[in-house]
C-alpha cells in the first residue's frame, strides 16, 4: 500500500497526517510548541519536523511516496548558501513592514496584495532596509520553503501559494518586472505548483527514518488553503472559514479579486480561484480571556439566537488585515460586562459580524455568490458559535469531515505525484 503525508506547521504546533491513495488516514501526531522554545524558531521548526515523522509508524514510513508541507502564511526567513538561517524568522502576524509602505507602495501596483505591512514582500524590503548583510549572496525562503529543503535538499523551490504575498504572479506563473526591477534582493526562489514533485528526500532523510529512496518531496502550500483542500470544497460559492488563532476565510469563486485596500487576494486553484483574506481576530484573542474548558462550558449558556448588544473589534494588538486592512487599528473590548457568559456571547458575536463583513465585501467586488460555509480550527468544535455565525451568514454553516490542515497538505502531495 502506499502513502502520502502531510506535514501541517501552524501557530500554537505543527501536525502530521499519513494517508493512502483513498484518502484514508493511517496515522497522525502533533507537536505543541512551548513557548519557552520560541527564541531559537529554525530550530524549534526543524525539532518540531524530524520528531513528527519519526513519530509515524515504521511500516508506513517504508511505503511512502511523497510528502508535503504546508506554513503559516507570509512567514520568512533569510538564509545563507548553505540554507542556514542568518536572521530570526519574520512570522506571519509580524507587522514591522509598516515602516516600508511608502516604499511597497511606490514600487506595487495600486491595491495588490503586497501592499500589506505583513507581507513577504514588506518583510523583505524590512530585511534590506535593517540588514547590514550583502541580501544578494542570500536566499528569501518562506517557512515552508525552508522546511521542505530540510528534506530534499534544493535550496531556493518554492510554489504560487507562499509566493503570492511575494507579488509572484499566479496568472501569468512569473515574476512582475516591477517586483525584478527592485535593487540589492536576496534570490527569489524558483516557483513551482503546489503539489508538484521537487525531489526526492536526502539519502540521510532516508537512512534516519527508513524512507524510500525515491520518496518525493512536493511543493507545499499556506496553512490556511490547505485546511480549503481537507475540507473537500470543489463548488464555486463554497467557502471555508478557519478558526484558528486567527480568522481566515478563502471563498471558491470563478473571478479573481485582488484588493490591498481591504486585504483580499486570490490564489490560484486549477481553473479556479480562492478568494479571500485573513483577520487577526480569532481564538488568540479568546484566550486572553479563557480556558478551553471555560470557552466549552460558557458557550453552553449562551441563547446563539439571541443577538448580543455588545459591539466589540476583538484584537489582542493594534492592526487587522481583513476585511479592514488597517496596520493602527485599536483593539475594541469595552464595555467588559461582570457576567462572563455576557463577555463571551459579545466576542463570539462580534468575531461572526467580521466573518459575516468579509463575506459580504467579497461578493460586492464580484466573487462568485455565497451558498455554504465549511469551519475548519478550533473553532470548529463550539457548536454556539457555528449557530450564531449561520444566523449572520444567512447560510448552512457545516464542518466538514476533515478539517485538519495537515489532511489536505496530504492529499496534495498525493494528487501532486500522481498527476
């Protein structure tokens, strides 16, 4: 029998998924990440990747055929010629490239999706501007560039989900000369398919874990798409919500939408695109307030059909992405009501009214209509919150049968090799 695995690397720890080619799962297993391992990040990542794989089964790492990686978005790093990171990584919430956005925007086309301060591209520019190191001699890899090279050994691969926020042009399939003409940058990396076959892992890959010698490792995707791909999504008007540390929302539609002014890009998907942004709202800022046992036990005392007077922007810092794209936009958290049900309804409630704002920007700037929403994250498992959404999306609010990133990050390094 063969199998495939997925390897999904989030915010909170990273994943991993075995499956055959009937998509049926074999094995998984997680690594949380302790935050007292966050000062060295490469080396927490690489940790985080080796331990995973060898945590699957002997008897399915010696009949796998090929593997994929997906990260969070717009997470980078500098690395030397020998794929060594020299700089710490920039993560994907990380919104120093506000102190480049003249710049961004006089080199971008008005309203593309790098005119973002959290965009590769901003943290780039970020990295010229605050670097003394020759960037030329050096190598812009996205997270999961640099972990799928820990496998295969090609520096510099990388594919048209991590490399939209680059400014990679997935319609065209190449660099802008507006993004080539810029001086003094480090190499960009080549850009591939996601999905598609880069390599074979190392033959010390192999030997450490007892892989095959012609395991493949494919090009990856974003954390976020690949949650779209294990949710089975396939018709334009179905949209898939993630509920992580933060909201992300990608929409099936037949038109590509590309907008800084609101955050809204397009990724490419076969003939289709995913339409969509990402808020900084979500579960990180829930538990600021709450355990996950209170989260479970609060919600059950909420009325989801009842609409909360309480108007919040719920944020854990200044600045959102989507469907306000505002680097200095404040959080709103008052009035704190005493009753702790109240606060809650009044979050979940508000995080519904962003998803439900972002939804409804799409369609007015001509995505294909709404018809179903599939939740994926955390989130996905409060059955309050689902209802309280669906009374505000005015449509079916489902989960779907696999939500887990690293599922659909398994499933493309499956359709990439048997393409």
């Amino acid at each position: 029998m063969n199998f495939y695995l997925g390897i999904d690397f989030g915010t909170t720890g990273a994943r991993v998924v075995a499956i055959d080619a009937a998509g049926t799962l074999h094995a998984e297993a997680q690594y949380p990440f302790n935050t007292g391992d966050l000062d060295n990040l490469p080396a927490l990542w690489q940790t985080a990747l080796l331990t995973l794989i060898s945590q699957i089964p002997q008897q399915v790492r010696r009949d796998l055929k090929a593997i994929a990686i997906n990260g969070t978005s717009s997470t980078v790093l500098l690395c030397d010629a020998g794929g060594s990171p020299i700089a710490e990584p920039l993560l994907y919430n990380d919104g120093r490239g506000v102190a480049v956005m003249q710049e961004l925007k006089a080199i971008a086309p008005p309203n593309h999706p790098v005119i973002s301060a959290t965009s590769s591209l901003a943290k780039l520019l970020w990295f010229r501007q605050n670097s003394n190191l020759p960037l030329q001699k050096h190598f812009f890899l996205h997270q999961a560039d640099w972990l799928a090279f820990l496998l295969h050994g090609r520096l510099g691969i990388s594919d048209y989900h991590n490399a939209l926020k680059l400014g990679y042009d997935p319609e065209r399939l190449c660099y802008p000369n507006w993004l080539l003409d810029i001086k003094l940058l480090p190499h960009l990396s080549e850009i591939v398919k996601p999905g598609m076959p880069v390599g074979a892992v190392t033959t010390e890959i192999a030997e450490r874990f007892g892989l095959p010698a012609d395991c493949q490792v494919c090009a990856g995707t974003t954390d976020s798409i690949a949650a779209f791909l294990a949710s089975g999504v396939q018709s334009p008007g179905e949209a898939v919500t993630s509920l992580g540390s933060t909201l992300v929302i990608k929409l099936l539609s037949r038109t590509r939408i590309d907008d800084a002014r609101y955050g809204i890009y397009s990724h490419r998907l076969e003939d289709m695109w995913l339409v969509g942004g990402a808020s900084n709202t979500g579960g990180a800022v829930l538990r600021q307030f709450f355990t996950d046992t209170e989260l479970e036990t609060l919600s059950r005392q909420i009325d989801a059909e009842q609409e909360s007077p309480l108007d919040y922007y719920p944020l854990t810092k200044a600045g959102d992405r989507f469907p306000i794209n505002d680097p200095n936009l404040p959080p709103r958290l008052e009035p704190r009501p005493d009753n702790p049900v109240e606060f809650l309804h009044g979050l979940l409630e508000s995080m519904a009214r962003i998803e439900a704002q972002a939804y409804q920007l799409l369609q007015e700037l001509g995505a294909t209509k709404l018809t179903r929403v599939y939740t994926a994250g955390g989130g996905a498992k409060n059955p309050v919150w689902s209802a309280i959404r669906e009374r505000l999306l005015k449509v079916p609010v489902g989960v779907p049968v696999h939500t887990e990133a690293a599922y659909g990050t398994a499933l493309l390094a499956m359709r990439g090799l048997n393409q």
